[in-house]
C-alpha cells in the first residue's frame, strides 16, 4: 500500500509538471508570435543638464509622455551628462545652451541604432515643443560596426546554451537526481570545472572582439554558464527529466523577446521589466556593460550569481 501512494503520487506530481511544461510551451508560442521590438523605448534614463527652471520644466515634460517612454533626470553639468552616457548609466543626455536655439544631445552608438533612433525621437519632440533643436555627439561609437551588439548576443548566447548541454549531459550520464549530498557536490564541482573553462573561451573571444578586460569577460562567461547549469539541475531536482523541459521553457521563454537582437528597453511589455531579471536577460546587460561601458555595471552579476545562489541551494536541500 505504501509503495502504490509513493507511486500514484510520483504520478501526480510527473502529471502536474507535464501540464506546467505545455503552458509554459503555450507562452513561448504567443511570445514568439508577438514579441517584435516595439516603436517606443519603456523607461530609457536620459539625462538634462540646464538652468535649473528650464531643467525642471524639460524633465516634468518627458517624464508626462504617456506610456514613460524616457526617465528623465537633472544633472548639475555636462562632464556629468557626458559622463553618464559614457558609463552606460543613461543612454542620453541633453545639454541646453539657451543662447542658441540648437542643443546638444549626447548618444552612444553602441547601444544600437534601433534604441538610439528610438529616443532621439522622443527628445525631438520634446525640444520641438519649445521650439529648439538638437546636435548629436556620439561618446561611445559602436566597435567594428557592431551597432547592433551580436558579437555580444553570440558570446553570452552560446554560454547559456554550454551550461545547458552540460547539466543534460550529467543527467544522461548519472539520472536527474544526486542520491546523496556528496555525489551532488561532485556534480557541483563538474559544473564549476566546466564552467570556468568555458568562462575562458568567452573571456578570450569576448576580449579580442572589443578589445577588453580578458578578466572581466572570463568572470562573466564563468557565470553564465554556472547561472544556466545549476538552474537547470536545481530544476531538473524539483521535476525529474521533466525538469529539462522546464528548463528550456525558461531559456526559450527569455530568449524570445531578443530573436531579433532587440534591445531590452525596446522590447514589449511584460518582458522590459523582467529581462533584465533573469539569466540570459542579465548576462547579456554585463556584456554589453563589459563591452563598451567598462564594466561598470555590477548589478546583472549580482542577478547570476541570485540565481546560481538559490540554484544550490534547491540543489542542497
């Protein structure tokens, strides 16, 4: 009797995870189906640097567009504007000069054509509104005519697919399940090995092609593919084999959006907010951050190591 309840209960739970695995199949449809790059940037933080009643003015302006196309900020002068355009913390910034009727508009071509097009026509409009114009001065220029970042898409991209296959591969060889802690710190310690290999095989690419820190891009392949390995073993502890559908549910559903390299802050509701909040999402705001902007940008690590971090813990427990 004991042995048919464990039994009819595996079978419930292999049942709920089936039915779990073809909704989330059904979302990557629709996703799929829908999730082209949108005509208005969600939320693209600006900067504008001007006398502090008209600076005022400027940004109550473009932060009433319907729909928050732009977030607009003051700043106090233009080495800070062209400062935070530089680090990637703004992707814009206007610098008024009221004896002239002609602005100065500070962008960064590496962010990609399509992001930059985007919110030079929302600063168009609200300048036109006043009656003014705008230069354009790029700070950051795209490297190798990579204005549409695919060398970064590839890199991160193919990191998430490596700790994948990997975590399929030790679940072939050894079943979904450690039996116990210490084969489980083995399968651990695999993934990190791994890992940080390939950490430098995309630290390598990734520092030739942008002629970057080779550390920096080694530390975020490393991470990529611990993020994508142990979610998937952590999900595959929860759901059995089913959990390697779940698993690429995930990295399908997040990848979506992005089959047209379209950049996060173009991309449609829901998926601008959550993005940036999961593995490839995030791995990809580091490399473009490592790429271009110094690596200045501490938090989508911090989101991959979350996810390894509860990752082995569900591993553990």
């Amino acid at each position: 009797v004991p042995t048919r309840i464990v039994s009819l209960s595996m079978g419930r739970r292999s049942m709920l995870a089936a039915v779990a695995v073809g909704l989330l199949q059904l979302v990557v449809l629709v996703t799929l189906a829908s999730a082209g790059p949108a005509d208005e940037p969600h939320g693209a933080p600006i900067r504008i640097v001007a006398p502090r009643v008209v600076a005022t003015v400027l940004v109550e302006r473009a932060n009433a567009v319907p729909g928050r196309p732009v977030r607009a900020e003051a700043l106090g002068t233009s080495q800070e504007a062209r400062a935070s355009v530089r680090t990637g913390h703004s992707v814009a910034a206007i610098v008024v000069n009221l004896a002239a009727e002609t602005d100065t508009l500070y962008m960064a071509s590496a962010n990609g054509t399509d992001l930059n097009r985007a919110v030079r026509r929302q600063v168009d409009a609200v300048e036109e509104s006043f009656g003014r114009h705008v230069v354009v001065r790029d700070l950051v220029p795209a490297k190798h005519h990579d204005t549409g970042q695919v060398g970064v898409y590839l890199i991160t991209a193919t990191c998430i697919l490596i700790g994948f296959v990997v975590a399929i591969v030790i679940a072939w060889r050894r079943g979904p399940v450690a039996p116990t802690l210490a084969r489980g710190a083995v399968r651990l310690g695999v993934a990190t090995g791994v890992s940080v290999a390939a950490g430098a095989i995309a630290g390598i690419a990734g520092s030739v092609r942008y002629d970057g820190d080779l550390l920096g891009w080694w530390l975020l392949g490393t991470l990529t593919v611990l993020a994508a390995v142990s979610t998937t073993m952590a999900l595959e502890s929860l759901f059995g084999v089913l959990g390697i559908g779940v698993a690429t549910t995930l990295f399908v559903i997040e990848g979506a959006p992005l089959v047209r390299l379209t950049p996060t802050l173009l991309l449609p509701d829901p998926w601008a907010s959550i993005t940036p909040w999961l593995p490839y999402g995030s791995s990809r705001a580091a490399g473009i951050s490592q790429a271009y902007f110094g690596g200045s940008h501490a938090r989508p690590l911090l989101v991959l190591t979350a996810w390894i971090t509860v990752s082995v813990l569900t591993l553990i427990v």
